[in-house]
C-alpha cells in the first residue's frame, strides 16, 4: 500500500513567498495600519493635551484684513489662540466648528485669534472665504509666535485667561464640547 502524504495547499501551488510569511506579514499589515490611525486620528499632530499655567506671551500680528492685531487688546476676554495651517486636512476641518462656537460664546466673552503659521496672505484669504470665517485669522508667516508659545503639531489651541495666563493648551483638532468645557470652566474661575 502506498500512502499519500498530504501536501499543504499553499505549497502546492507556486507563490511568491513561502506560507509561513503570510501571518507575519498579516500582522504587520494590521500593526502598520492601527499605528496610523492612532497617528492621524486625533490630528496632525500626534500629542493631544498640555496643561501649563504661565503668563501669555505678548505679541502684535496682522490680519488678512490688514489690521494689526495686539494680544494686549483681549485683556479682560478669554482667548482661544489658535495655530493652525491649511495643508493640515484637520485645521481646515475644524474652521466650520470654530465658527460655530465663535457665534455662540463671543457676546459671553470668548475671543478666537486663528494664527496662521507659516503661509501667505492669499492661502488664509481663500480659506476665510470658503468657511465665511468672522474672527480675526492673523498672519505669523516667520513662524515666531508659534515657537515663542512652542507649538510643536498643528493644529494647536491655547486657552488664556482673562488676566492673560495660559489655562489650557490642546494639541490635535477640538470639538466643539471640548472648546465649550473649557470656556466654562475659565468662566466659572473668573
């Protein structure tokens, strides 16, 4: 009598590669793709939240609009300076959410300064435009204030008080309950 020995399917057929690769290559394949959903779901940046209670630096900065800008000027608001720019698919996302939460708490003392890092006057123009932006979406295009306030991943957001401390600093993209949060709770301890 002669036995058949059973030969393995993959190995009967001609492959590229050998059939013990194909769980290793399966598992890097899912390691390679839950590492960039981690990296790019919470932003561009891959940080998401720094807390540090220090003294705003000061600064002047134009606007599209051509006005010139001073931080000093938002004494006694709260300020959400936030640093973004449009080849981030997250910062051009997150105007729609900023505009919204601009029209609901700007009569309740909320002032937002968007900060373009990096990029020229006709990128931001176009961008206000499309999201009929209303608040002020300054140029910082030497990138000098971002590096003052050491913005490492955009889109970065920092929370200043009314007496012009920093209260909060997020690094990644902000919903709008997370923007409403804070407000209330700088409200509250003012």
């Amino acid at each position: 009598m002669h036995s058949k020995t059973s030969v393995p399917q993959c190995l009967s057929t001609p492959v590229l590669f050998p059939c013990a690769f194909i769980p290793f290559l399966v598992s890097l394949f899912l390691c390679l793709f839950v590492s960039i959903f981690l990296l790019t779901s919470s932003g561009c940046s891959q940080d998401k939240k720094v807390n540090q209670i220090q003294q705003a630096t000061s600064f002047s900065l134009s606007g599209v609009d051509s006005v010139q800008y001073n931080l000093e000027d938002y004494r006694g608001k709260i300020v959400l300076l936030h640093f973004w720019a449009d080849w981030c698919p997250r910062c051009r996302q997150e105007f729609a959410r900023l505009q919204k939460v601009n029209d609901e708490l700007k009569d309740r003392g909320l002032q937002i300064l968007a900060i373009n890092v990096g990029q020229t006057k006709e990128h931001i123009l176009e961008l206000k435009q499309e999201y009929r932006l209303s608040f002020p979406l300054l140029l910082d295009q030497k990138k000098e204030i971002a590096e003052k306030y050491g913005v490492k991943g955009l889109p970065t957001s920092l929370f200043i008080d009314k007496k012009g401390m920093i209260q909060a600093k997020e690094i990644g993209w902000l919903s709008a309950e997370q923007v409403q949060s804070i407000f209330e709770k700088m409200l509250a301890e003012n």
